[in-house]
C-alpha cells in the first residue's frame, strides 16, 4: 500500500508574482501598440508629405518657375520629410518622400502629379490642367 499522501504545497506568496506577470505583459502590449502607432503616424506624414511636394513641383513645372525638384524638396522640409528621389516625366513630377519613424526605419511614400489629361468630351477651364468632363444626369 502507498504511504500516506503529502500535504499540498501552499500557495502562499504566488499573488505578487502573478500580479508581477500580469503588470509585464501588460507594459510588453502597451510599448508594442505604441511602436505600431508611431510607425501608422509616419507613413501618413511620409504620405502626406510627399503629395504635397508633388502638388508643388507639378505647379512650378506648370509655371515655369523654380526648379520643381527644389521647390518639392523646400515642401518636403516644411512637412517634416526628406525628398529622396524626384523625377520629371513628360509634364508630371514623380517623387519619393522619407520621415523618420523613431527606432523603426523611415516610412516612405512615392507621390505623382500633372496636369489632367484632356479627354474627349472635355473642356478646359481657365489653367493648366484644369479640366471637367461633361456628363448627362440620368434620374
């Protein structure tokens, strides 16, 4: 026959350490939706960003002005952003914006702008790439 059964071992003292587990994994989630955060906030700015300096090169190529590559990057600056790559392609601009995003690495975002292509049924307003297309309302 077995000998007697051992008196279970108290439980006394486990409460802070379960406490303690509870507190770290909690501070472990917080910290990762907070690094999660700031890389969402980054490439929005980075997006941002780089519309904007696309919108103002495309308007100096428009005019004919300053350097469209210069004045994005001038935008850029202003935003928060670095002007990685700028190119001009026919009468658009393309280029990349870059925003530092703390210890992720940078987000980055490409923008494109022009003038609006003419399209058949089209007429022009008053500028440059200012366009409507006529359509009938059906009820």
């Amino acid at each position: 026959m077995p000998g007697p059964i051992a008196p279970l071992r108290s439980d006394r003292g486990s409460a802070p350490a379960a406490a303690l587990a509870w507190v770290g994994t909690t501070a472990v989630l917080v910290a990762a939706l907070a690094l999660l955060g700031q890389g969402v906030v980054a490439q929005a700015r980075a997006a941002t960003a780089a519309d904007l300096s696309a919108l103002a090169a495309a308007d100096a190529l428009a005019v004919g002005g300053d350097d469209p590559c210069a004045v994005a990057a001038e935008v850029a600056t202003a935003n928060g952003a670095r002007l990685v790559a700028c190119s001009v392609v026919g009468q658009d601009v393309v280029l990349t914006s870059s925003v530092v995003a703390g210890p992720l690495p940078p987000a980055q975002a490409t923008a494109r702008a022009g003038p609006c292509p003419v399209q058949s049924g089209s007429r022009s307003l008053d500028g440059p790439g200012a366009h409507f297309e006529e359509r009938a309302l059906t009820p």
